[in-house]
C-alpha cells in the first residue's frame, strides 16, 4: 500500500519527537524515579523537599523569575507608554537599542555589569576614588538587575503594539463623559492592554527561571534550579545523575505551568488597528518632555548596555587578563590565532542546526496548518514542550539518554547540534504555519488538479510564496542557536567548544579582554542575521517573541 506524502511527514515529525523528546525526557524522569543502588524510588524528591539547599534554590528561582517579571513590567510599560503616545525623537534609534538589548545573549549582560560595577568595575572603583561607596554587583539584586533590563523589551514590544492600536474614539468618549486622564488610562487603556502586558510579562518571568548563565556569574550565593541542576550534573559525572535530573524535572514542571499561563495569554493577545482613528501621539513641552526623552533613553541605553561595553572593551589594551591604557586589537588577535575553533564550531553547528531546523520545521508547520487531525492536533501540542524546557536540562537529558550504546552521542558534534535543534524546533513550526495561512489552500490544490503531485505542488507553488518567512525564521534561529549557551556547557568536550562557552570560561577565570572579543564577533553575527530577518518580514520587531 501507498503512504501519501503527508502522512510521511507526521511519521517522521514523531520519529524525531520520540528519538530527541519523547526519549531523553523518559530517561530524566526514570533517572529521577531511582536511587543510587538503582532501586525505583521517590526518595529523591523526598530529598528535593527536605533539603534546604534545594528549598532555598526553588525559592530563590521563583523570586528571580517574579523580580525579573516585576522589573521588566515596569521599564517595559513605561518606555512602551512614551514611545507609543508621545513624541519621542529619536524613536527609531531607540527601538534598535531594545532590540539589541533582547538578542544579547543574557551571559554578556552578565559580563557587562561585572566588568562595570563588579569588585573591581569601572564605573564602582571611579564613585569610590570620588568617596562614593557602591556594593559590587553580585548576589540576589543584581541577578534580578540583570534580568529587568535584559527581558523588558518583551513587555516593551507587545504593549507599544496593543497602545497603539488602541481605537482613539474610545478615550474620546471617556473623555467627553468627564473621566480624568488617569481614570482613561485605568478604564479604557489598561484593560485593553493588559493581556499584552501580561503576555509580554510572563515571556520575562518564563526566561528569567530558565536562565542559567546570569545567575552562576552573578549570583555568587544566590542558586537558583538551574545552577543546582549544573552543579550536581557536574558532581555526578561517571555516576548516577538522580538528583540533577530529579531537580530538572521540578524546573520542567515550574516552567510549563507559567508558559502554559503565557501561551493563554497569547492567544487573547490579538489587536486589529483602526488605521482611521488610531491614537495621535503628544508632543510634550518643558521639564515633561526632557523627563518623557530622560526616561526612554536610559531604560534603551542601559539595556543596551552589555552590547556596548563588550564592544568597546573588545578594543581595550590587555597585558594576559589586566587591561591596560590605551586600545588595541590585542584580544582579537588572541581569539583568531589561538580560539579560532570555537568560532568555527559555533558558526558550523549553527549553520546544521538552521537547516534542520528550516526543512523540518517548514514541513511540519505545513502539517500542522493545513491538515488538524487528532493526530496532528497532538503533535502541534507536544511540540510546546521543547520550548518549555530550560537549556541546562536538554543537556541533561541528552547526557542521561544517549551517554550509552547503542546510541551514544556524548562528546560528539552531533549531539549539541541535535539538542539545539529541538529547542528550536517549535519556532520555525510557529513561524512556517504563520507564514502559510496566509497562503489560500486552492492555488496548490489547482496545481495538484492540473497532474502536480502533492510533492511538486507543494515545492513549486506553496515554497516559493512563503520563502521570505521560512529565510527570516531560519535567520532568527540562527540568532537563537549561536548564542545557545545553558545545553552546550552541559555537552560540550574540547574538540566540540563553542563561543558562547568559551565566553563563560572567559570569563569565569577573569580573562575580561578575550570575553569582550569573543561577544563582540558574537554579537555581529546575531545583528548581521537579525538585519536579513527585518529586511525580509518589513521589519516587525514583534516577530522576535
């Protein structure tokens, strides 16, 4: 019996679930269901409950999670209102920084702030020589500084969309019924609003617990699930991992509850703009409008700030890890001559993981929009859970699954390129069924009325009307898979190195001029794909989240 083309596809999208899903998550949980004679047992979360190490980490990723959401909510509303409602000069420039601030790998910002305001940060050892004392930046307020202007343009692009689009004939009419501008705010524009603020504020929460990398180089005592999860994976190389993977499936759990609070949101987060009445925007006067332009430029600058200092101290003179007076390519000339292989590891592995990513994604997405079986239904569901799970516990997962034969894969290139892959997958899904339902179904069906097979149909007609939309998705997972750090720490041996792990050793061992460098080619590669995505989706920003 023939199988047609589609149902090829649905097999082989449940192939791949099962092999780098279905599979590693099974080992994680039958990892954490045994002790360390191997006995079935839910002896470890009975340990995860009454130890208070762990007690602390659990409490301590909901307050980074809470605090980023709090601090994002509130940079994010704010810079969004200005930029929305009043005149801004500037605007577009401003819009660039928020987006530079969103595609910094958060382990940049992380350097950044240290090299800035860490024991011996610029910025602090000047206030100090001035008499003005600062506590360096590590520990708890710093992690949640970090996180607030990291994450607050997913707040920021969201809500500025929602207010803008916002129909002015309702706060007219409130207006006319007497009501006081803040009244309007609070009863026309706030609930309008809220489901994208909501949704922006739950994409910072949902981030700030799977963060890894900010929370290990800043926290400095304040562990969160993630650092644990790290910390005992690397205590328990070459025996049982029950308690990593124990404390990953809690992070699994945590995760999925607010990113099924964020999907809810999401999908009541839909505006349709009256390009007739849209809101006008004010142009302010006096000490409001130097206050409106103080607000914005500092939420846009300081979040665009790791950016920056990488870029500059990139270009500081360095004697081995101490800078110097004066600037040079010293560090550059360091990280081509002897650190060549992690860039090349990073562009190789990313360039496999884009194409993976791209032609599986593309075919699935079309599953998915075109053909809603029950079947299909529950795969669009299960791919949710990828994007649910932090990188420290892929890695994890892939270590406890395929660390033996018959499939062993540890130490491999293979292995990080497969564990980035399905992390990413859910984008270029999302993006692909986005893309096609913008298509009408009847011109392939005309194609396959006119003797096309499915096949051909589908790559003469439906492929070509859509490739703008599968490049700049492909570019976006570029972005995404470049910077992946959390799973490639996890997985990663000598041979397999990539730069942002390499940034993280950098910076660990206090060598600040190679970790500006290594961010500053980073950085230039995400800002090089970004620009193609823009210029291929007419640059919407939103397109990002």
């Amino acid at each position: 019996m023939r199988v047609g083309f589609w149902p090829l596809v649905g097999l082989l999208a449940w192939l791949i679930l099962a092999v780098l899903l279905i599979v590693p998550l099974g080992s994680v949980l039958l990892s954490s269901l045994h002790d360390q004679a191997g006995h079935l047992t839910f002896a470890n979360y009975e340990r995860f409950l009454d130890t208070p190490r762990f007690r602390t980490a659990f409490v301590n990723t909901l307050i980074a999670g809470f605090g980023g959401l709090a601090g994002s909510l509130v940079l994010g509303a704010a810079m969004a209102f200005c930029m929305a409602r009043l005149e801004i000069r500037g605007s577009r420039f401003v819009s660039l920084l928020a987006i530079l601030a969103l595609v910094s790998p958060p382990f940049i910002g992380a350097y950044s702030w240290i090299v800035l305001f860490g024991s011996g940060g610029v910025v602090r050892q000047t206030l100090m020589q001035w008499g003005v004392f600062i506590p360096p930046i590590f520990g708890m307020w710093g992690v949640l500084i970090v996180f607030s202007f990291k994450f607050y343009p997913y707040v920021y692009l969201l809500t500025s969309g929602a207010l803008s689009n916002i129909n002015r004939s309702l706060e007219e009419a409130a207006e006319s019924l007497g009501l006081t501008p803040f009244q309007r705010v609070m009863r026309i524009s706030f609930p309008l609003v809220l489901p994208a603020l909501s949704a922006g504020g739950l994409l910072a929460l949902i981030h700030s617990i799977a963060d890894f990398g900010t929370p290990r180089l800043i926290g400095r005592g304040f562990n969160v699930l993630a650092t644990e999860a790290y910390t005992l994976y690397s205590a328990e190389i070459g025996g049982s991992l029950s308690m990593a993977t124990t404390i990953s499936i809690v992070l699994i759990v945590l995760s999925m509850i607010f990113v099924v609070g964020q999907r809810y949101m999401s999908r009541r987060n839909v505006y349709h703009g009256n390009l007739i009445n849209k809101p006008a925007k004010r142009k302010l006067t006096g000490f409001a409008n130097v206050a409106a332009h103080t607000v914005v430029y500092a939420i846009a600058l300081i979040g665009a700030m790791p950016a920056i200092v990488a870029v500059i101290f990139s270009l500081r003179r360095t004697r081995g890890p101490v800078f110097q007076p004066g600037f040079s390519l010293d560090s550059y000339q360091r990280i081509i001559f002897s650190l060549s292989d992690a860039i090349q590891n990073s562009l190789l592995f990313s360039a496999a993981t884009v194409l993976l990513t791209v032609v599986i994604g593309t075919l699935i997405g079309c599953l998915v929009a075109r053909r809603m079986t029950a079947s299909n239904a529950l795969l669009d569901a299960t791919l949710m859970v990828p994007y649910v799970m932090p990188g420290i516990v892929v890695g994890i997962a892939f270590v406890a699954a395929f660390n033996a034969p018959p499939v062993a894969l540890t130490g491999t290139a293979a292995i990080i390129i497969l564990s980035v892959f399905i992390r990413r997958l859910p984008y270029s899904v999302r993006s692909s069924a986005s893309a096609l339902r913008q298509v009408s179904p009847s011109m392939e069906e005309a194609a396959i009325s006119l003797g096309y097979s499915p096949v051909r149909a589908f790559m003469k007609v439906t492929v070509p009307l859509i490739l703008p939309g599968i490049v700049a998705g492909g570019m976006l997972s570029f972005v995404t898979a470049i910077n992946e750090l959390s799973s490639s720490l996890v997985l990663y041996v000598g041979s397999t190195i990539t730069m942002p792990v390499r940034i993280y050793i950098a910076i660990h061992d206090g060598d600040y001029g190679t970790a500006a460098a290594l961010s500053s080619v980073l950085l230039a590669l995400s800002g090089a794909a970004i620009a193609v995505a823009f210029r291929l989706m007419g640059r919407d920003e939103r397109a990002l989240l």
